[in-house]
C-alpha cells in the first residue's frame, strides 16, 4: 500500500519539510544572502565540480575493471548525477544502471555492485571526515556533548553495516536466501530472477575485497568528497558565508548522511535545507541565516550540476560518443 503511493508521499514530505522551514524564515533574510554572491567564488565551485567529475569516473572505471570508455563514463556521470540531483526518492540513480546496461562488456551484477561500492565508499568517507572536522570545530558547536555522542555512535553503526556488506557478503546472501525461503517467494520464476539477480550482483561486491582496488576506490572517494567540501566551501564563501573548511565538511556532512534515511523528497528538497540549517545552527550561526543560505545553496549547487548535466543527457541520448 505504502509502495503504490511512494512518490505522492515523497511529494507531501517535500512540500510539509518546505513548509516548515518557509515558515521560519523572512523571504528579505533569502534575497539579502543571495544579493551577496561573489562571482569569482562560484567559477571556483564549478571548477571543483568538474574535479569532483573525473574523481567518481576514476573510481566507476575501475569498478567497471576498465571495460567501459573512460570518457563514456565521465559522460555517464554527468548526466546520473544531474537526473539524480532532481528526481524524487533517488531514482535518479536508475539513470547510471541504464545507461552502464546498454554496454555489452558489463553484467547486470558489476553494474549495479559498482553503483552500490561507490555509495557505499562514500558514506564510509563522509562519516570518517565528519569525525576529523568535529574535533577542529568543536569550540564553536553550540551543543558539544550531544554532537560528540551523536557523531561517534553514528559514524560506529554505519562502518559496522559498511564491513558487513563488503567483507561479509556470503552472509548477506545466505540471509536473503534465507528471507525469500520463508516467504516463500522461490516458488514464483520472478522470485527466482530476483534472487538470483540480488546474489549476482552481492556476489561481484567481493571483487572490491582486492587490495588494490579496494585503495584505489578508498582513494577515489576521498578525492570525490575533497572536491565536494572544496565546491560547498566555494558555494559558501561566494554568498558571504564566513565559514572555515572544516565547518564546511561538518555542514555538509549531515546532508550527504541524511540521504541514508528511507525517506526521500523531490530533489532533496527540504531534507538538504533542514540538516545543512541544523549543522549551521549547531556551529552558532542564526536560524534564519541557516535557513536562507540552505535554500540558496541548494539552487546554487543543482545549477553547477545543470549545464554539464544537460550537455551530457543529450550526448548519450542520441548516442553519440564522447
């Protein structure tokens, strides 16, 4: 029941959460931040965009042993990162399974584990650079000891799930097989496709366990998000926003965390507003300048992702190559 009307509750979140923050804000405290932006800056921010670009295609390429065109991948990034910047509930990330599926070379379980391995790596990343930045912004955190409790314990479980999956892989299939038994869904061919499809695809997540591509994914996704906080940092500074790198990889990271939550808005729209204002209020700014800059930030940042994100839908639209 809930699953028929996903996206109709996703839209009533998005518009309750808006509401919500909208509600606390004076639209003049959002013209007045955006009045600010500094040009220069935001040229950075894109420059870094482009940086982040060729970290995440490095790291796709390699997950996709080389089988794939670099270019053709850094196309493909492009566009799954624009179409997933602005479709509801993470759909968007249907867009990179897609377009990996119409090459010949990769199999249905190294396309969606590469997909799954990058997610995952970053969550790993965001969570251990959340926990360098606490310490060098710790004077300014309105609230320590929650914030301290909340970020270790928090930062625990998720290297927890993370070890399990990757290192622990056979379990998780033995589980699910286990599952699809007691449900008795292997008596359906569809629940055999299905079952079979889910262990092909936790079956090539063992392939990441290689010393070197599991460094070079790690190192790839520390590149990813340095180019991400350099690109918020940028964001920040161009609409007058004096907030120190560190502050910056805390801002940011309790968005990039709340996307693991089940419950998803059209576009990120209002859980990216509603933590990114909690970080900054947590760090001593005001609510409403939090409140402001996060809407503000937000268009800044899906138009950074806008004119590459086209360019490169309609690339592999008309199937042209790179």
């Amino acid at each position: 029941m809930l699953k028929k009307y996903y996206k109709q509750i996703s839209a009533l979140g998005t518009l309750a959460i808006l509401y919500i923050l909208v509600t606390q804000i004076n639209f003049a405290d959002v013209v007045l931040v955006a009045n600010k932006v500094r040009g220069e800056y935001l040229l950075a921010a894109f420059m870094a965009y482009i940086g982040l670009n060729f970290a995440r295609t490095y790291r796709f390429y390699r997950l996709l042993k080389s089988q794939v065109n670099f270019w053709k991948v850094f196309v493909i990034s492009f566009s799954h990162a624009f179409i997933n910047s602005v479709m509801p509930a993470r759909t968007g990330e249907l867009a990179y399974i897609y377009y990996i599926k119409r090459e010949p070379t990769i199999g249905f379980g190294n396309n969606v584990a590469s997909l799954f391995i990058s997610r995952a790596f970053d969550t790993l990343v965001v969570v251990l650079c959340t926990l360098i930045a606490v310490p060098f912004i710790l004077s300014a955190i309105v609230d320590k000891t929650q914030v301290i409790l909340a970020t270790f314990t928090g930062g625990a479980l998720i290297v927890a799930v993370f070890a399990f999956f990757i290192f622990w892989e056979t379990k998780v299939i033995w589980l699910i097989d286990f599952m699809f038994g007691i449900l008795q869904l292997k008596k359906f061919d569809v629940g055999n496709k299905v079952l079979e499809k889910i262990k092909e695809a936790l079956g090539a997540i063992r392939d990441v366990r290689e010393p070197r591509l599991f460094l070079d994914t790690l190192l790839s996704s520390f590149g990813v998000w340095v180019c991400v906080y350099l690109m918020a940092w940028f964001v920040a500074l161009g609409f007058g926003i004096s907030i120190s790198f560190w502050g910056t990889v805390f801002m940011t990271g309790l968005p990039a965390l709340a996307n693991i939550l089940p419950f998803y808005t059209v576009g990120n729209f209002g859980i990216f507003e509603g933590s990114k204002s909690l970080a900054l209020v947590l760090m001593g700014f005001s609510k409403e300048l939090a409140i402001s800059f996060s809407f503000v930030s937000h268009v800044a940042e899906i138009s950074l992702f806008l004119l590459p994100g086209i360019i490169s839908y309609l690339i592999l639209a008309r199937k042209i190559k790179p």
